[in-house]
C-alpha cells in the first residue's frame, strides 16, 4: 500500500498540525510505502519572505524526522526538487472544474483575509491532487480540513480516469479518531492554525514548556462545570481531545476520571501531558537541526526516491493526453 501526504513549510507548526499531520505520518509510515512530501511550491501561494522559506523547509525537514519519520525507510522530500509536481498541477488543471475550485472554503477564508489573492492559492488544490495522484496513493493521512481537498482530488483522478483510461489510483483519506481539528485555545469555534489563529490560542511545537503551561491555563472554557464533550462546549471538548491523544486514553475515559474535578484541574493536567509528549520531540529536533550537511544529503536521498516513483506516471498522463514523448535518449 502506498501512502501520501504533504505539509507546507509555512510559520510555526503547531499541535494541530502534530495531532492531523507529524503523529499519523510516523505511525502509517508503517502500513506500507510513504511519501511524506514538505510541499514547498504551496508555501508561496500567500506573500513569503524567501529566506524564511529557505530555513523553514530545513527545519520542518528536521521536525519530521525528530517526530518519527525514518527518511532511509520512507521517502521524504521537498516538492521543488521533484518537477513531475508542477508539470502534473498543469496537465490535471485540464480536468478540474472552475466552479468547483471556487467553492473549495480554505480558498474563500484566506482570499477573505487578505488583499493580493493570487492565482496560485485558487490553483492550490489541483497542484495538491498532483502530489498525491503522482504516487498511485492508496491513503492519505490528514487532519479534517484537508478533507475537501481530498475529495477535490479524488473527482480529479475520477475525471482523468474516465477522459483518458485508468491511469490513478483514487485516494483515501486517513483521519484520527480523535483530534481531527484541534481548535483553537482562544477562540475554540476556529480551527489551531499559523495564520488563521491567536498568539496565545496556538500551541507551538518549540515553545518552551512554560509557554505550553501557560496557554493551557489561560485556555477559553464554557459555561457551566461539568468536564464533558459536546457542541455547547467547545472549549472544553477541545481541550479534552488534546488530553486523550497525549495520554492515549480515549475521551470518554477522561470524562469519567473528571467527574467532579474542575476546568483548573483539567487544563492544569493537559498542559503537563502536552509538554511531556512534546519535550522529546524538541530535544531530537535541535540535534537534528544542528546539523545541516546531513539534513541535505538526506534530502537528495528522498529527492532521488520520489523522482524515480512519480516519473511512470507523469510519463503515462502525457502518453495518454496525446502528447509527443521522444522516448529515451
Ligand atoms: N487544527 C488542526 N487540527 C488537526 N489537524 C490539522 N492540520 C492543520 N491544522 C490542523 C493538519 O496538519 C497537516 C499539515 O498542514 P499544513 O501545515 O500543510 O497546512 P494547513 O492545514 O493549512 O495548516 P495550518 O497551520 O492551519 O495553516 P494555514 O495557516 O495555512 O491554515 C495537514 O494534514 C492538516 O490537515
């Protein structure tokens, strides 16, 4: 079984992005073969500063591995050193549909939040279906927000299929059971996210654990006492999902053992479970990211490894679209 999945070099990665994106990716890297892709071709779909896109791509590189990714097992790679993504982003454009790119609702939020929207963030998803397409994925791990593109990129593969023979494998999502969207500690009706959310509602995976402490306790509650899910208590069902994924219990074992607690002795104890499952991670990702000549030759490695899975498929979708191919020189 093959599996795909992708993450933007974009601000600070967050507990959202460990709990939908770093924690599936280490544990279904064992169902089959993984590409996990640093999709940096994504990153400049909204206004970048070029050297930040430069050190955040070593970084987040260093962070997949510190989070459980064995870069000589799977394949790990930055999307800019495979060129088969943005020649396939062009070729499936021709089976995507305007008005459905239109209502895809990441494009509507973040075109609603800024001045300049450029082509690249309305084209966003049709490159996105490209980096999964590529591999003849079977599974993508991702976090519920990802979960229109998914589809978006399923109809694509449907459509090509249909227009030009089978030539992809339709993709299924993998989400988690439980964490799916982590919410936003502040304001928990949005989702944890870099650009979309609060300083203080966003848990960072470098901050220190004395900031994790501290967000927790200041995390946004609900009316009322009782320690429990539901959808009049969002704070409250967030920050009891957090705790369930860093301990491994499931949520509704955390509602028995609060029982009668209060909201101070439930965020006291999620931040201290956050810190405990982070602090690790931390410390292998500052050793990791000390060391850059190792983080390169580990990426030509991965480079070398997606080029050669994704360039059979690249060749059959010109084949099959009625380009001229040369043959082999
Ligand atoms: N709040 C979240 N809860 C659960 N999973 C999440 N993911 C993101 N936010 C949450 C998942 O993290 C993976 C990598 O995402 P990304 O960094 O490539 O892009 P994103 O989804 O756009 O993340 P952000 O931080 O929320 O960025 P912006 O600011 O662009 O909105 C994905 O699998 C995603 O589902």
């Amino acid at each position: 079984m093959r599996i795909f999945s992708g993450i933007q070099p974009t601000g600070d990665k967050h507990l959202g992005n460990f709990i939908g994106g770093f924690r599936q990716y280490a544990q279904t890297q064992e169902l089959g073969e993984g590409y996990f892709c640093i999709v940096d071709l994504h990153s400049i779909t909204v206004e970048h500063d070029p050297r930040d896109l430069h050190d955040r791509t070593l970084d987040l590189f260093a962070m997949l591995i510190a989070t459980g990714l064995d870069p000589e097992r799977s394949t790990v790679f930055a999307q800019s050193h495979v060129t088969a993504h943005a020649e396939a982003c062009w070729l499936l454009s021709a089976v995507t549909s305007y008005g459905q790119l239109g209502r895809m609702t990441q494009f509507k939020d973040k075109a609603d939040r800024r001045e300049f929207v450029s082509a690249g963030l309305f084209t966003y998803p049709v490159l996105m279906a490209g980096d999964i397409l590529l591999y003849q994925t079977h599974r993508v791990p991702i976090g519920e927000d990802q979960r229109q593109h998914l589809e978006l990129a399923r109809d694509i593969a449907e459509r090509f299929n249909a227009r030009f023979g089978k030539t992809f494998v339709v993709p299924e999502g993998i989400y988690p059971d439980v964490g799916a969207r982590i919410m936003d500690l502040q304001e928990p009706m949005r989702k944890m996210s870099t650009t979309g959310g609060t300083e203080q509602g966003t848990v960072k995976l470098l901050d220190e654990p004395d900031t994790i402490r501290r967000k927790f306790r200041s995390a946004v509650t609900d009316s009322g006492r009782e320690i429990r899910r539901g959808d009049d208590k969002p704070g409250v069902s967030n920050l009891i999902d957090i705790l369930a994924v860093a301990t491994g219990r499931t949520p509704g074992e955390i509602e028995v053992a609060y029982d009668g607690s209060g909201y101070g002795d439930l965020k006291r104890d999620v931040g201290d479970a956050v810190v405990a499952l982070l602090e690790p991670v931390r410390g292998r990702y500052l050793e990791l990211r000390a060391d850059e000549p190792e983080l390169l030759r580990l990426l030509a490695l991965g480079a070398d490894k997606a080029r050669a899975a994704s360039t059979p498929t690249l060749e059959a979708m010109y084949e099959r679209m009625g380009f001229v191919r040369l043959g082999q020189p």
